[in-house]
C-alpha cells in the first residue's frame, strides 16, 4: 500500500497513479470535492483492497460535524444514504457521511451519542452483549475540537431541597431501583413498565441551560409510564423504591436542576459517536491492546472485514473518515491492525474503529462511493457522522 501522498493538480496526479499502477498494482486518485475536502480513492490489485478516504480540513471553519441518529429515534434504522437525504431541506449542505456506532436489532446504538449538544443516549457502560467495558466513542465540540475517550456518563438529579441523586441513563432501558430520563429521541412516549415495576414519572420542562446544569420546571406527575414525551422537554422516570422521591420531595411550579455531563468532563461538545475499539492513540497503533482495554476478541479483530472508521491529525485540524471495502473478490477486507496501520500511513495521529461489515457505507455528494458488502446493498445502520457545510444565505 503506497502511503506517500502530495496533494498535486488533478490531471498530473491521475497520470502519476496510472503510472503506480504500472508498476506497483496500486492507484491512488484523488479529487476536490470542495475546498478544504479531499477524496482519495486507493486501490490494491495486490493486496486485493479498495480503500476511500475524506480528508477535512476543520480549521476552515465553514464545515461542522454533525452526527444523525436514524430517523431522529433511538431506536430507528435507515441506510447511510437515507440519512444524508432527510437533510435536503435543511438550512445547511451534507457534504459526506460514514455509518457510524453499532448498534441492537432494534437499531439503538449500543454507546452514548450527542448530537447538536442534546444527549440522544447516555449510559455508564456499552449495552454491547459482547462484552461489559467502556468503548471508545468520537466527540466533538462546537469550535471543532475532536478527541476520543472511553467517556463514561454521569448525570444528577438535584431537587428543591438540595438532595442529589444520580440519573442511571438517558433514553435508554432502565435499570431496576432509579432514575431514568427521556427526551424526544426516546420517541413519542415513555416506555411501558416492565413486569411488576412501579414507575412515577415527571415531565420537566427545561427554561435555563448554564453549562451542563439545565433548570426544569415541574410539569405534569404520572403514576406509570408510557407517558407522551413533548418536543424541547424531558421526562424524568423514577421506578420501584425510587417513586417515594416524586411523592414526598416535589411539587406544583418547583424547580428541579439536571446535571448531565461526561467523564471524562470535556464541556461544548457539539457530537458524540461511540465506537470500538480505539486503534491509533497519540500516532501509535495499539490495535493488540484492545483485547485488555475494550474487550475486543480475536474473530472480529484479526479476521479480514469490511471496516469504517475515523481519525484527526496531531494538530487536531484535519479530519480523516476512512471506508475499507471487504468480503468481495475485488476487496478482502482488514485486520484492526491493518486498519490502524492504513490509519497512521494517511496521517491520523488519533484512530477510532465504528461498526463495519455490512454497515461499511461512505456517501460523497449524496452517492454512494463505496461497495458495500451486502448483496442487497446498503445495509440500515443506527446512527450516522455527516460532514456539514452551512449554505449560503
């Protein structure tokens, strides 16, 4: 795999390639898609690999990062393709796109996500049945600062009279004895009680945000659940021994405080988007420690496969959304570690591996640039990762 790159006119630059191919089996074209967004696109008839690489320059400033859960629902699915096309009408261009978090057979992602600084899901652990440790997730702030971290989230509920107690999840199945907070990516309702539960739930209507503390006023009390969830306001979901609080510490027109945060506490993210497992740390690949660090197992790490993934450079102003098609004739797929090696050589000093396999999807320009592996094509993913430019006015 050819990893010397220079970004030269375009015409030049396609001679060059078909003069690597010659030689080497390799091609490499690149081209503009705007300024400050390059494609390249890799081909290796040697190693039987088809690589697409967007490259974004964020120090321009007039692009963003934006993640989309499918259909604007915890719980919803829709291709790659689909996502970047609800966007249409909006006040703003969808440059590209890659899939992004894994996610269950209903399509809820199994990481955290933050989307236009509102948490779409939040957890203390990935809901991933393979394994119960902290995933790596992407995140990005509204000055377009990216890191990637094991975040872990943590979020109070602090009432009238001063008593903090700790909010489990947001929009995400509760767990026994606690509290639980939903917004309108949880959908039109709260969920029905499971079992013999007892749920007491309240709506908060939100007028004051400072930092991570948002100020609710209370709203409408509920006995159960299952109760119809308002655009631009919150439930907050107590169940079993937990009800007592709602009975004996609220009442009409009181003020309750959310605190919703992560650990680490990184303050202005603008999107967050989990993955696993985290391949590239400070220029290193440290794909054979992610068996000990996220739990990873070596059918899915050392088997070739489709992959998708992100990176940022050591300065943190170049963004790097890569797609390695596989299980094809024409594209065998990679290993993580391979994955993280095609990482470091397109300059990522930071490298995060998303869901692959059939979920592999890259879209430029509204098309589909690469092969994805399913044969009926485009596979339905949970949430996605959109390079936005805002349009003209």
């Amino acid at each position: 795999m050819k990893k010397n790159f220079i970004q030269l006119p375009i015409l030049f630059f396609i001679m060059f390639s078909i003069q690597l191919f010659s030689q080497s089996k390799d091609t490499i074209i690149v081209h503009q898609i705007l300024p400050g967004i390059i494609h390249k696109k890799i081909i290796s008839v040697k190693d039987t690999i088809r690589v697409n690489v967007l490259e974004v320059d964020l120090s321009r400033g007039e692009y963003y990062i934006r993640s989309a859960s499918a259909k604007n629902n915890i719980k919803g699915k829709a291709t790659t393709s689909n996502v970047v096309n609800s966007f249409i009408d909006s006040s703003f261009q969808v440059v590209a796109a890659i899939n992004g978090d894994f996610w269950e057979d209903d399509g809820e992602v199994v990481n955290n996500m933050i989307c236009e600084g509102d948490f779409v899901k939040a957890t203390k652990f990935t809901d991933s049945p393979f394994n119960d440790f902290v995933n790596s997730q992407f995140a990005i702030t509204f000055n377009n600062k990216p890191m990637i971290e094991q975040f872990v989230f943590s979020g109070d509920v602090i009432f009238k009279n001063g008593l903090i107690e700790k909010i489990n999840r947001i929009n995400s199945k509760a767990d026994s004895n606690s509290f639980t907070l939903y917004n309108h990516y949880q959908g039109k309702s709260t969920p029905k009680a499971p079992g013999n539960w007892k749920i007491n739930e309240l709506e908060l209507n939100p007028f004051l945000k400072s930092g991570d503390t948002i100020f609710c006023k209370l709203g409408t009390y509920s006995l159960e659940g299952e109760n119809k969830i308002e655009n631009g306001k919150f439930i907050l979901s107590a169940n079993n021994r937990y009800t007592k609080y709602f009975k004996k510490l609220v009442g009409p027109g009181d003020i309750i405080k959310l605190v919703l945060h992560l650990n680490p506490n990184r303050v202005n993210v603008r999107s967050l988007v989990g993955g696993w497992p985290r391949l590239v740390c400070d220029g290193k690949n440290i794909s054979s420690k992610a068996d000990s660090l996220e739990g990873v197992f070596p059918r899915f790490s050392k088997t070739k496969h489709p992959r998708t993934g992100i990176g940022f450079s050591k300065d943190s102003t170049k963004l790097f959304l890569i797609a390695v098609d596989g299980r094809q004739e024409s594209s065998s797929g990679m290993s993580l570690n391979q994955f993280a090696n095609l990482m470091i050589s397109q300059g990522v000093y930071q490298g995060l591996n998303f869901d692959g396999g059939g979920s592999t999807t890259m879209v430029i320009g509204g098309e589909v640039v690469n092969k994805p592996s399913d044969i009926t094509g485009e596979r339905p993913v949970g949430n996605c990762l959109l390079v936005v430019k805002r349009k003209a006015k």
